[in-house]
C-alpha cells in the first residue's frame, strides 16, 4: 500500500470504531465506555507513532467525533515514556 492509501484506510478505520463506539456508549456500564474509548485513544497514537495517519488528521476525526457525539466518555491518557516519546 502507498503512504497515502495506508493514511486514508486507517483514517476510515478510526472514525468508523469511533461511530461504533458512539453508538454503544450508552449502552454498557460507564467504566466499560471508557475503558473502550482509552484503547481507541491508544490505538490512535501508535498509529501516529507508526506515522499510518498524521496526527493533525487524527486529532480532526476525534474533534469531529465529539461534536456528533458528546456521549463518547473523556478519557485522559497517561502514556508510558516509550509510547509518549
């Protein structure tokens, strides 16, 4: 696959698991949403690490995501050093 092909799969790969997401969350328990939206969070910044998706193009589709979505839990992230570096 080349870099752009790559960039725009993962790019509809993340704003479909976080449309799923949205739709489950009010669904389960509150813990279990937002254990769900931590590991899309996750997800998403080994993916910029791995430079699959650029991270202003990451940040747009998570924005996008709460606007349609305020349902979707705030999760703060605190990452290893590996994965923050």
């Amino acid at each position: 696959m080349i870099d752009e092909t790559r960039s725009e799969r993962t790019a509809r790969l993340l704003v479909a698991r976080l449309e799923a997401l949205a739709r489950v969350a009010g669904e389960i328990r509150h813990p279990e949403a937002e254990r769900l939206v931590e590991l899309a969070s996750v997800a998403t910044m080994r993916a910029v690490a791995l430079e699959m998706i650029q991270a202003e193009r990451a940040a747009e589709i998570w924005r996008d995501a709460r606007v349609r979505h305020p349902q979707l839990p705030q999760v703060q992230i605190d990452l290893p050093e590996q994965l923050a570096a």
